[in-house]
C-alpha cells in the first residue's frame, strides 16, 4: 500500500514538471513566434540538402547560404562533421535576422561513422537490449560529430526481398518489428533529448512503404484497413507510443492518397487516434512527387500536404515557394502554417538548441568519440550477434584456428562492400575484410591461402547500377575462368574452403529492387566447381535481402548468412568461424525457395483448400512448396538445442488473468551457445480469418553445453487481440493453439481456450 501511494506521488511530480516544462516551452515559443513574419514561419518548414559525397536523392539544394541568412531554412542534412555544421549554424545564428538554430540530421540508419551491420542483420540478433544499447552509441557518436536527428528507425513491415530496402528494416513481423522499433527510439533518445549524446529519432516511412507492389521501389501500395491495422501499422504505432519525436512520410500512396498529402494517415490516424505530438517531415521530395502522382501542381500538393499534417519539407522547397500566395489566396490557413512551425520549433527546443546552438559542435568530443576503439568494439559484438547458421554438418564448423583454409570469393577480401546500403557517413577504406579478419583472430597458425574465384556478378549492367556511389563490383581483369582455376588450385592443397559470396552493398538498399534475387550466375559457378572438389565448403554470405538459395548451396557443408556486417565485418565473421563465438541468429524474414513463391512468410492464412499433395484442388504451386526455404524464425547454432514438456498452468485463459506456458529447453551438444525460444498463437475460429501463426513472445536464452532451463512466458488476453472488421481492437472467446520453439515451422503445440 505505502509503495503504491509513493509511486502513485512520484508520478504526479514528473506530470507537475512535466507540464511546468511545457509551458516554459510554450511560453517561449508563443514569444518567438510573435516575432516571426510568415516568410520566417515558412521558412522553418524547409528543410534541405547541400549535397554529400553520397547523395540520398537526386535533386540538391541550391543556394544554401544565402537561403539560411535569410530565413528560409529549418535544417539541413548530408552535412557531416563539426566543421561543417558549424559553418552552416555559424551563418543561422549570426546572419539571420531572429537567429533561429538549424537542425542537423543525416541517415543514421546502422551506426554513424562507426558502421553496423545492415538493420536487418540487427533485427536477427532478436536481442533488444543490444539494439537498444547499439542506437544509444550511433546516438553518441552522432551527436559528437554535429548531428541532433537521426532519420532512423525504419520499420516498415517487408515482406518481399524483391524489395532493395528490406535491409533497413527488421524483417517481416509486426511483434517483433515493434520490439525493435521500441529499443531503437529508447536508443537514439535516452532519457532525455536535451542531454548532449541523444537525438531526434524519426520513425519511417508512415506508412506501408514495404508494401510496394512487386517489390519495385516507390510503387503503389493498396491493402484493406484491417491488415494495415493488424499487420503493418503496430511498428509505426509503437514507435510513437514510444515517444518517438519526429515521423517521416513515406512516398507511396495510401488508399489512394499519397501519404505526404494524406489527411487521414497524418491527422486522424497519427494525431487523433494515437496522439502523436511531434512533428513529421515528408522524405526526399516526396511533396513534390505528389504532382507525378497527379494530385495536381505545386502549390496545390504543397498546400495538401501541410492541411494533411505534414509540417517539414524535405528538398522540394515545395512549402518555401507556394505557401505564402495560398495562404493569400486562402488555400491553407494560418493556423496551419503555425501548427507547423511551432512543432519544428518545439523539436529545437527539446533538444536544447535555443539554449546553446552549439551544443552538439564541439570538435573535442568528435576526436574522442567518432570512430573509438569501444565503438568498434559494439559494431563488432551486434555483427556477430546478428549471424545466422543456415545449415551445418556440425563438423566442419567451427573451424581450429590451425587448418588450411581456401578463402575463395568475390566479398573475400573486399572492403568496399562490408558496410552495407545506407552507411552515408562510413568510410569503407575503414572496414575489416574477411581475410584480415581470419588472420587478426586465428593468428600465425592459420595457414590460409585466398583467390577471388569469381565476380560478384559478370553482368556489366548491374555492375554499374552497383557502382554508383564508388567501386562496389570490381569487374577483374582475368577472365572468369582463370579466376575460377586459381581458386580450384587453392582449394585442392586446404583443408576446407570458406567461399565468401553474395550481393553488393548497392544491389540492395533504396532504388535496388531485383527481380532475379538468386546468387548471380558468376558466384554460383564457382560454388558448383568448388563443391566438385570434395573438400568441405562453408558458404559465407553477405547480402542486403533474403536470397533465394535454392540451387546454390546443396553441395555446402555449412552455410552461414552475414549479411552485410558493417566496419567490423571480418573480425566478427572470424569470431564466428573459428567459435570464439557461437552463432545464435534467427531470420527475420523468411527465404523463399523460388522468386515465384514471393510473397512467403510465416504469417500467412490457411485458405479455403488447404495444400494437400493428394487433391489437385487445393492451394499450391505444380513446380514449387508453398513453404519458404529457410522460415522466420529459424536459426541453427554449433550446438544444438532441443525442446521438450511444453505445459499450461491452464488450459482455460480467463479475461483479467493470466497462465503460464513452460518448456524444457536443454542443449545437447558440445558448446555453450544462445537460443532464441519463440512463442506464437493461433485463433482457432475467429471473425475474420486469422494468421496461421502470430508471434507473441521471445527470449534470448544462454545455455552451457548439457544445461537444461525451464522457460516460461506468461499468456493473457490483450495478447490474443486484434482487429476486428470494424477496426475494433478485440478478443474473441474460444479455442487457441499456443506454441513453442526455436522457429516459427518446429514448435510444440497446446490448446487453451479463452473464455
Ligand atoms: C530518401 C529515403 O527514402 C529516406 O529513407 C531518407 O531518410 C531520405 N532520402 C534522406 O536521405
């Protein structure tokens, strides 16, 4: 009772002061905006890009200067380094008539300078509380290079690798997509904006960006309200409800509208109905694609877009140039124009800008913190984490740090393309090749020898499209097969070969949609000469998608999937191989056996005429398994891990209450390693058809060789709801099936039923 009366007092102290905070705020921002003309008002809603050594869009700013002296900038982004932001905040504060600082973001997506792997090998690790920490550190070196807004997390829900930006996200499942997005806001933000190593995090793209049709960026997007509400909108949500401070508009339609300009996604959904304070900001031009969306000109999209609820103008300089003469003509209302200025201000204010523009410009902080050793250090930890074993004969792996090894492959001992897309501020001069990273971890003893073997891809087409940003595929001189004969002749003197393949760092990312996603011939050639040889062949691949492996690694003794692991990738896919670590990564997103299967996922509905070998007329395809071929969830370790004596405290699950499911989980095998234990239901009979299976729980469990643990998740009734056909978020009474296990295809079943 005295703890409940003194959490119930504490409580109502951080409100006091919380509200005390916000009327400081408020007061102060009235103050300023009584001073701004609309010119001024406008002018904090353009947000621009002088351009970077790797541009994230097509179009650039011109005139920065002169533009930020006299008002008409907000923020700007791809300017990196202290130097250069305080060149830009410098020409704000003593140049502009009201001296308003400048916000500063840039593409944090995995890491600043201190590149992690790509966010969709993060998302394997399933382990929160690393991600979390992961995004405070991005946070801090950030914030110590002179940025205060990170456009990051990405959690659009993906679930066709077709798709080139699947690798900025966490897979394919709204659970664990909104764990994640939850761990990354907490990360970037901390307690506290106004602390000088937290940022702005902007939660994107709002919203259904993954849905693209066939996977080809930037396409349309049409799906019914219950599956946005059941399947792709609780990441966004839970980002919010996170506090998450600003949002970004995606650049595809919804329903019909384009969600730059959408009302009801930007106002009544996101403000009405989830109660979102903070201020969005549309992606790159996306206001002024809203014409090629036929919405009509500029000045009719730009002001659609701000009466929807958009507030920042990202490039298209869209709101600098029109809103002004529609307000005169009554086309957008003042209150608007306030609306959205008073957000971009509050944002500013938060992170303590007014106070001190400066505080995230101190050069001193950057040398210490930008690229540190102990920040290496955490690329190198989430690399390995993030790892997953896809197969294994469980004797080749891991490998004694005596053998003689063939390093063979393209990505072998390439620097160019560890960091993965979207790592704008990463140098890949800095990164780790597997080579070196095999050396630096197995030490002299290791005989290893290495050949190229092949290109990532012969294909001069795709090579240049991969190019764009810098060297990525390194077309060799030799012919393929003088490459491929060097790399036989090595294999033939080792006692294992390690072929390193897969795709470019840009053959994934924005504007990298695929429509073959297998391994490129020229690699696939060379694993089939190597596989001729009979020695053992571990498969190592980097890649920003799910590929479709089928055909490729049925001659491999173990095949370990890397993605793209970021500056510290050598190092830790060394950790791996030689078992200082044990693999323990699970698929976020579900490998499809063949291109023509996409979309698969774990998720999916059971149909009128459920597969069955025996009748032609039931669901299937004549030439392919319905089921991926690798599922969600799944993951091997060096060990081995089983599951036994899944039990119910009770099979009846009253509303208000809760029981418990338990499982024996005991690792059989010789190592110590980490498993990820997953729960999911199934709604036996529901109003509107439900997923085969949802996931609804997990844990990270660390077991020594022979150990056994009981493990225990606690089941109650908001678990099992969700959104009815009038969009009313509800439980049904009746049976359910819960499961347990290490993927979302090998589990233990249990009925309940709810009552
Ligand atoms: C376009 C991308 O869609 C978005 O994710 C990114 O944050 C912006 N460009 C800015 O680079």
């Amino acid at each position: 009772m005295k703890k409940t009366i003194a959490s119930f007092f504490i409580s109502c102290c951080v409100l006091i002061q919380l509200h005390a905070q916000d009327q400081k705020m408020n007061s102060f921002i009235n103050a300023l905006m009584s001073k701004m003309t609309i010119d001024e008002k406008i002018g904090q809603l353009n947000l621009i890009t002088p351009g970077s050594d790797i541009p994230t869009g097509s179009v650039v700013s011109s005139n920065v200067e002169k533009k930020i002296a006299e008002g008409n900038v907000g923020g700007l982004f791809g300017v990196i380094g202290t130097e250069k932001v305080k060149q830009a905040q410098d020409i704000a504060i003593q140049k502009s008539r009201l001296k308003i600082p400048l916000l500063f973001g840039s593409d944090v997506i995995h890491g600043h300078k201190t590149t992690f792997p790509i966010p969709l090998g993060i998302s394997c690790s399933w382990d929160t509380a690393l991600i979390r920490f992961g995004a405070s550190v991005a946070a801090n070196e950030a914030t110590a290079d002179g940025l205060n807004w990170a456009f990051s997390p990405m959690v659009d829900i993906a679930r066709d690798p077709r798709w080139g930006r699947v690798s900025e996200g966490s897979g394919e499942d709204p659970f664990l997509g909104s764990a994640i997005a939850t761990a990354m806001v907490k990360g970037y933000q901390g307690n506290s904006l106004a602390d000088k190593n937290t940022l702005l995090a902007c939660v994107k793209h709002f919203a259904l960006y993954g849905a693209a049709e066939g996977g080809r960026d930037y396409n349309s997007v049409d799906m019914t309200k219950m599956k946005m509400y059941n399947e792709y909108l609780p990441p966004y949500k839970a980002a919010v409800d996170a506090g998450v401070a600003t949002i970004m508009s995606s650049f595809n339609d919804i329903d019909g509208v384009p969600a730059s300009g959408n009302k009801w996604l930007l106002t009544d959904l996101l403000r009405s109905q989830w109660g979102f304070k903070g201020m969005v900001v549309s992606d790159y031009t996306s206001v002024g694609e809203m014409v090629n969306h036929r919405q009509g000109d500029i000045s009719q999209v730009s002001a659609q877009a701000i009466k929807a609820g958009l507030d920042m103008d990202m490039v298209t300089e869209g709101f600098l140039g029109t809103l002004k003469k529609s307000l005169q003509e009554k086309k957008v209302s003042i209150s608007d124009i306030d609306r959205a200025c008073r957000l971009v201000l509050e944002a500013k204010y938060k992170l303590g800008l007014f106070e001190d523009p400066y505080r995230y410009i101190d050069p001193s902080r950057a040398a210490k913190e930008v690229l540190s050793e102990s920040n290496r250090a955490v690329a190198r930890k989430i690399a390995r984490e993030s790892f997953v074993l896809l197969k294994s004969d469980y004797k080749t792996l891991p490998l004694k740090k005596t053998t003689s090894v063939a390093l063979v492959g393209p990505l072998a001992n390439d620097k160019n393309n560890m960091l993965g897309t979207w790592a704008v501020s990463g140098d890949p001069q800095k990164s780790i090749p597997v080579l070196d990273g095999m050396k630096n971890v197995a030490g002299a003893g290791l005989k290893i020898q290495y050949a190229k073997g092949a290109n990532i891809t012969d294909d001069p087409n795709l090579a240049r499209q991969a190019n764009v940003f810098g060297l990525r595929v390194d077309i060799d001189k030799r012919s393929p097969d003088e490459m491929l004969q060097e790399a036989l002749s090595i294999a033939k003197n080792a006692d294992v070969v390690i072929a390193v393949v897969g795709e470019a760092s840009e053959m994934s990312g924005e504007a990298a949609s695929r429509s073959d996603i297998t391994l490129p011939a020229s690699e696939q050639k060379l694993l089939k000469a190597l596989y001729t040889t009979g020695k053992p062949v571990v498969v190592v691949i980097m890649s920003g998608r799910p590929l479709v492996l089928t055909g490729s690694i049925e001659g491999a003794t173990a095949v370990l999937q890397t993605w793209h692991a970021g500056i510290e990738a050598g190092n830790a896919i060394a950790d791996v191989l030689f078992g200082d670590v044990n693999p323990s990564g699970k698929l976020t997103m579900s490998f499809p056996y063949s291109v023509g299967q996409i979309p698969v996922y774990y998720s999916q509905k059971r149909t009128g005429r459920p597969i069955d070998p025996n009748n032609k007329f039931s669901t299937k395809y004549l030439d392919a398994p319905n089921e991926a071929l690798f599922p969600f969830g799944y993951g091997l370790s060096y060990t081995k891990f089983v599951y036994s004596d899944l039990k119910l405290s009770s099979n009846t699950l009253i509303k208000g209450q809760i029981i418990e499911a338990e499982v024996t989980l005991t690792n059989n095998g010789p190592f110590d390693g980490a498993e990820v234990v997953q729960l999911y239901t199934l709604d036996q009979v529901r109003s509107v058809t439900p997923p085969e299976k949802e996931l609804k729980g997990f844990q990270k469990v660390i077991l020594k060789s022979g150990e056994s643990k009981k493990i225990k998740f606690t089941l109650s009734e908001p678990m099992l709801r969700f959104y009815n056909a009038d969009l009313k978020y509800i439980s049904e009474p009746g049976a359910f099936t819960v499961m347990v296990g290490g993927n979302s295809k090998e589990l233990l079943l249990k009925d309940i039923i709810l009552k």
